[in-house]
C-alpha cells in the first residue's frame, strides 16, 4: 500500500523559511519520481516542484531560487525547503508519486499516481 505522509507546515511571516518533509512508503524510493504540488483557496493545485527517479530536478517559476527540493533516499522521505516565503505561498501543499512525467520544466495532476494528505504553509505579511 502506497502512503505519502506529508509534515512540517506551519505558520511563517513573509521573508521566513520552512522545511517540509514526505515520508513515502510502499513504492521502490530511489525508483520513482516524486513532487511537490500545492493548492491556494479557490485556485488549482499546480505543482511546486518535481524530482525525478533520475535525479534531475525541476521548479515552477515562480519559486525557483527560492525553494530546493531534495529526497533522502536512505530514509524514504522527500523534503522541500522554502525561503524567502510570500504571502502568495499560502497553500496546503502535497507530496505526490508521479506516474509520468510531462516535459521537462513543468508537472500536472495528470502525471499523479498517489497524493498525500497535505499540509498547510501560511506566510503572513
């Protein structure tokens, strides 16, 4: 059985940092592709940022050099760390297993095989 157990969220003012971390079992680690999505109310999940089995990284746009996804694969868990947050960050973000991958820079829902249950960011101003 496939888990994603997303942690680490909390509440941040704007120009602050947090590290969330997914710990994923049921599913060959070092194996698959991984990422990171999030959802703002009353906006769509869009995805954040994505690691692959073959360890090439990728990031939306508007968090590039501000966030760093990585996966520790001695221990089963991908962790996203976040800095420099703004308020537009605000958004429960969720740890997903790809079952595909779309081009090179960019991931969709339609690439998800399994999603965790989130965890919420909120950065204030």
């Amino acid at each position: 059985q496939v888990q994603l157990a997303e942690s680490g969220g909390g509440l941040v003012q704007a120009g602050g940092s947090l590290r969330l971390s997914c710990s994923v079992s049921g599913v060959p680690f070092s194996s698959v592709g991984l990422a990171w999505f999030r959802q703002a109310p009353g906006k769509e999940r869009e995805f954040v940022a994505v690691s692959s089995h073959y360890g090439e990284t990728w990031y939306h746009e508007s968090v590039k050099g501000r966030f760093t996804i990585s996966r520790d694969n001695a221990k089963n868990i991908l962790n996203l760390l976040m800095n420099n947050l703004r308020p537009e960050d605000t958004a429960l973000y969720y740890c997903a297993k790809l079952s595909t991958y779309s081009t090179t820079g960019t991931c969709s829902t339609d690439n998800v095989r399994y999603w965790g249950q989130g965890t919420q960011v909120t950065v204030s101003s």
